[in-house]
C-alpha cells in the first residue's frame, strides 16, 4: 500500500495496527476483570448472607413448633397419647431473688425441655423428687464450688434465707458468664411453692409444615378431645425463622448496602470508559504518529 505522494508506509501501518490490537486485547481483559470482579463481590455476599441464614434456621429445624400455656396434667397425658406429638418439654417460671448483683431465677424444668428445645446436655438428670434441685454449671461455677451429680447440698431455693438440704440430681451444661443464673426444681417441689403452677408445654409435632397457618390447623386436631381450648395454643418462633420471616446472619444496613452497591456500580462504569477513553486516545495518537512519519518522509523527499 502507498499513500497519494508514493511513500512506501505499510511497514509503519502493520506496526500501527500489531499495537493497537494489543492495547485493544489488554483494554479487553481489563474490562473482563473489572465485571468478574463484580460478579464475585455480588454472588459473596448473597451466598454469605444465604449460608447464615440457614445456618440460623438449623436453630429451629428440630425444636417445638407450638407452646400450649397453663397446660393441666390431665391435658397433658390426653396430648402425650397422640401419636402425631414427637415430645413435650415443660418449663415453668417460678420467680427470682438477687443474690449480690446477680439475678437468681427459679424454673421448673422438664428433661425433654432442656435436651430438645433448649439443646442443652446434662449430667445426671432433671429434678423429679421433692427434694431435688438441678443447676447450671456457670452458677457452680459462680458459687465457687465443686458439685457433682447425687451430692446433697445445703441451698437457699426461695431466697428468704431459708436453707434445706437438695440433692443435685443432674448439673446443666452451661458454662457461659451471666449476669444472672437458674435454679430447676422438681415439679412437685415448685407445685409446693406455689398456689397455681403455670406449665407451658412445648409440642414438638409430627409434621415438617413451617407455615403458620398449617401448623396450627394441624395443632388444632391434634388437641381435640384433649380439654385443651385455641385460646392456649401459641407459635413458637419456628415458623417465623423457618420460612424466612425473622432473620439473622449477615443483615447489611441500607447505607452499607447502598456503600458496595455504589461501588460495584463505579467499578463497572470506570472499567467500561476506561476501555474507551483508553482505546481513543490510543487511535489518535496512531494517527498522530503516522501523520509525522509521512510529513518527515517528505519533508527528506
């Protein structure tokens, strides 16, 4: 090829050309990078955020779905009979003293509930007898003493100063510091404490429904013939957690969320006209240099 004054410049316009398909495969990459890049923070954080929230609904997946409040002996054995009812954990609040700046709370306690809805493991076991008291390791611990399941101990139950001799029938695992901590009582020791022992009983049923609305349908023929009216039944937090209408795990605040979204925008936006403004100025500058070769070549001609 030859321009109209008959300089030979194709060896100049290859070379033009080799460099410009270079820049133009770099600016290529770039560019590529730039929204893979963006692709991974976005699909981090959704897969982040997704993990932990099923991670937090495996909190939920084996405990009890429905609480039935003030629950009677006789409601209970009527339920315990339904084959569609896995377990029933039963607690109790008692009442509370202080004990220096600690708060003591006392519960009743069934064995179902600590295992099943609390997770929580024991040695020994829950308190059945009159005279047995069950306590978390962290008040052991607080107490500065060295208890083991079957000792008999001196204890202060209603915080008036009054002692009796218990025996620690079981130790719960617990080993985190409190502000406050848990006597268990036997159920026939917190009936003797108190006029009128308001048991929730924790059902863990035998459905994997997570909606509301089944699950109390569900509740409701599981209860029949029982003496257990609606007015008792109550959801425990499950389905809320199960079907995504509580959270936990990553949750970003808006103004961080607008923060990354602003600066994945940015980076994506930056790398486009980069790739542009990059590859223009480049051409001129190749017609640029062109333009001065061919005025040089002549200017010698």
């Amino acid at each position: 090829m030859t321009w109209p004054f008959e300089n030979d410049t194709s060896a100049i316009i290859k070379k033009l050309a080799n460099r410009s398909m270079k820049t133009d495969k770099r600016s290529k990459a770039f560019l590529l990078l730039t929204i893979a890049l963006s692709v991974c923070m976005i699909f981090s954080i959704v897969l982040i955020s997704a993990g932990a929230q099923e991670e937090f609904k495996n909190t939920q997946r084996s405990k009890a779905q429905v609480a039935i409040l003030g629950i009677t002996d006789d409601q209970l054995s009527g339920l315990r009979q339904n084959k569609d009812v896995q377990w029933i954990g039963e607690y109790a609040a008692i009442g509370l003293f202080y004990s220096g700046n600690k708060t003591i709370t006392v519960a009743y306690g069934s064995e179902d509930y600590f295992t099943h809805q609390e997770e929580k493991s024991l040695q020994g076991r829950a308190p059945q007898k009159a005279n047995e008291i069950m306590l978390p390791q962290n008040y052991i611990d607080f107490l500065g003493k060295s208890y083991h399941p079957g000792d008999t101990i001196t204890f202060d139950v209603t915080g008036t100063g009054h002692e009796a001799e218990y025996t620690l029938s079981g130790i719960l695992s617990e080993s985190s510091k409190s502000d406050g901590y848990f006597v268990y009582l036997s159920k026939e020791l917190a009936m003797s404490l108190m006029n009128h022992l308001q048991v929730t009983a924790y059902t863990r049923l035998n459905t994997d429904a997570i909606r509301s609305e089944t699950l109390l349908d569900f509740t409701d023929k599981v209860i029949e013939n029982t003496g257990i009216v609606e007015d008792q039944v109550y959801l425990t937090e499950y389905s809320a957690v199960m079907t995504g209408a509580v959270q936990s795990g990553i949750q970003l605040p808006i103004p961080l969320l607008t923060a990354l979204t602003a600066v994945l925008a940015a980076t994506i936006v930056y790398g486009v006209f980069y790739t542009k403004i990059a590859k223009n100025v480049q051409m001129f500058g190749q017609l640029l240099s062109a333009i001065q070769i061919v005025t040089l070549k002549r200017t010698i001609i």
